[in-house]
C-alpha cells in the first residue's frame, strides 16, 4: 500500500513527534507498504530509505510556513492509498478533493 504521513516537522528535528513519525514509516516500511513523508522541515530527502518530500517555500517561513502545507496536500494525495496526518495539522476539507 502507497501511504503517505504528513508532519509538520520530521527528521533531523529531533522530538516526540518527529520519532514517533519516523518510527511508525519504518515499521510500515518493513512490512512492504510504499512510505512517503511530506513536511516543511529542512533536510535530506532519503532518510533510513524513506522518502522525503520538503517544501522549500515553507521551510523558509519557520512554523508560519506550516499553516500552508495542508494546502499543497490535494496535489499530493491522490497517489496514496492511505494518508496519515497528526491531529490539528490538515483538515477533512483540504483532503476531499483527493
């Protein structure tokens, strides 16, 4: 299955949710499933084989940036079978026109 996790801020930012994110894209990695990250956080686009996708627009905005990135999630979401998004970060509305 495609999934796609969508956070705010991931890797190399290191915090609760940033591991919890990481740890959960690995365990669906290993079981087969396709992951893909979509966040505002500067870094790598490959981490731990996992693919990264980092706004450039957003990451220079700081945590202003991030009240946009929902906004570029219908572009992104209709290649997944399964999109996973931490509460409070992109709303119903947004995702519908996947």
């Amino acid at each position: 299955m495609k999934v796609l996790i969508t956070q705010d801020t991931f890797l190399p930012l290191l915090g609760g949710a940033e591991v919890h994110a990481w740890k959960l894209s690995k365990a669906l990695s290993t079981r087969g499933h396709q992951i893909t990250i979509v966040t505002a956080t500067p870094g790598p686009q490959v981490i731990d084989e996992l693919q990264v996708h980092r706004f450039p627009l957003l990451q220079s905005q700081g945590k202003k940036g991030i009240v946009a990135l929902p906004f570029y999630l219908p572009k992104i979401v209709k290649k997944f079978s399964l999109v996973q998004e931490p509460a409070g970060f992109a709303t119903n509305q947004n995702l519908r026109y996947s």
